[in-house]
C-alpha cells in the first residue's frame, strides 16, 4: 500500500469514528428532549387534553425520531449497503416504508409548529390579572422561557414584577417578557422546521441521483443548497444558546454535523463511481 493510500485509509477511518461519535451523542441529546418534554407537558396538559395537544407537547420527540429514522436510512443507501443488497427488491421497498414514515414525523412536527404559532398568535392579555398571586392555589404555573414552575403563595411574588400577564395555556401563564421570548421562539421553532425539511428533500435529492450514477451539476447545485441552509440553521442554534437553551443550541449543532457525515459518504461514493466511469460524469 501505498503511502498516499495509507493516508486515505486514516482518514476515512478517523471519519468514521467521529460520525459513529455524533451519533452516539444525539442519542444522548434525543432522551434530554424526551425528559425535557414530559416535564413540560406536566404542566401545560397537567389537567388532560385532546391527542393533538399532547403530540404538540412532543412534537420535538416525534421530530427526532423522524430524522433518526432518516439518518439511518441515508447510512445505509451511502455506505453501509453494497450495490447488490440494494438492488434487492425487498430492500428498497424496505428503505422506501421507512422513508415514508419518516416523512409523516416530520411533516406532524411541521404541522405542529404551524398549529403552535397560530395558537400563540391568538393569546391575548389576561383581563384584570395584575398579580401573580391573584393566581396562588388554583393549579396554575408561571412559565418564561419554557422554565415553568407552579405559583403559590409562598412562591408569587418572587416570578415577576410586571403587572402585564398572558395566559399561553389555560394553566400557564407569562409576563411580557416572557410572551416577546416565547413569540420569539416559536417563530424560529416554525423556521428551522421548514429549512430542515428543505435540507432532507435536497440530501434525499443528492442521493437518488447519485443511485443512479448522476454527478453532474444537478448534484454540486443541491449539496450548495444545504451548506447555504446549514449557515441558517446555526443562526438558530446561536439564538438559542442566547436565551440560555444551549443543549437546543448543541443538538442542532450535532445534526448538521450527523448530516454532513452523509455528505462525506457521498463524496467518497461520488469518488467511487467516477473510478468506474474512467472520470465521466
């Protein structure tokens, strides 16, 4: 072997081993989230609700169990699976269901997003709630910045000074500044699901014209794309590390970098077809 192929060989096995590391991590980051969310609906489902409501309060489990899905669909068809084991009709029908699904997650959270902004858009300011402790006792939590805690009278007086409330929830409520953070969130929440469901249409784009042996322009122009949205997406994660969120803030770090993992399996498969095709695109 030589020195220039030992090289290769290093490299592909140190990135290997940082894409296997990523994942590992955003495991641990997907059970934060499940954590995370039934502390959350604890309060704001504390007294029942319909189906939709309690998926909204999960909507961010139900989304990483969709991209998960994903990521492990796109391992296969890029590096794990040889070209014999994916032309196996069973196999592609396989990967095709779980795609599917997949999707549904994702476009569930979509949706749930929408569905989040249009119940925030019509909260409106609580009529003659000056004090949080007009609230004490009646099973009613203070909520800003998704730090929620139950108000009673050993504790009102120590959530907020502002005589301006919004009830976010029939059992939630939040000063002013917490209704400007949570309008600020939920608009970013509605943002970052639309550019990573963009960001998989165009990676999912990248792979089946690559299934096809397909290296052309067509291929460079959508990889562009998704670097140009990655540059979004950290937009995102920044803001959330600012409002103090920084576990949200390294999650959406991990993803881009899960995905980006990808694209190295695919340039080292684009690297791979243009061997076999003597360099023709």
């Amino acid at each position: 072997m030589s020195q220039l192929e030992s090289e290769g060989v290093e490299h592909n096995s140190r990135r290997q081993w940082i894409k296997w590391l990523v994942y590992s991590l955003l495991l641990l980051n997907f059970a934060f989230y499940l954590f995370q969310e039934i502390e959350i609906a604890s309060h704001a489902l504390r007294r029942g609700g319909t189906l939709l409501q309690w998926a909204q309060e999960f909507a961010t489990t139900i989304d990483e169990l969709g991209w998960f899905g994903l990521l492990f669909v796109f391992e296969l068809e890029t590096y794990l699976l040889s070209d014999d084991a994916y032309r196996k009709r069973r196999v592609r029908w396989s990967l095709l269901l779980v795609r599917l699904v997949c999707y549904v997650l994702l476009f569930h959270t979509l949706f749930a997003r929408v569905n989040g902004w249009s119940d925030f858009v019509g909260v409106s300011q609580a009529p003659g709630l000056f004090d949080l402790c007009q609230l004490a006792g009646k099973d009613i939590s203070f909520s800003s910045n998704y730090i929620a805690d139950l108000i009673t009278v050993e504790n009102c007086q120590n959530f907020s000074d502002s005589t301006t409330y919004y009830f976010l929830d029939p059992t939630v409520v939040t000063d002013q500044r917490g209704y400007e953070i949570r309008q600020q969130l939920t608009w970013i929440d509605l943002q970052d699901s639309v550019t990573w469901i963009l960001v998989v249409f165009l990676i999912d784009l990248a792979v089946r014209l690559q299934n096809r042996n397909i290296i052309d322009q067509r291929l460079t122009i959508a990889l562009l794309i998704v670097r140009l949205m990655y540059g979004l997406l950290l937009l995102h994660g920044a803001f959330w590390v600012y409002l103090g969120h920084w576990v949200w803030g390294w999650d959406q770090f991990l993803w881009i970098a899960g995905f980006w993992a990808i694209e190295g399996n695919l340039s080292e498969w684009k690297s791979e077809i243009l061997e076999d095709t003597g360099g023709k695109q």
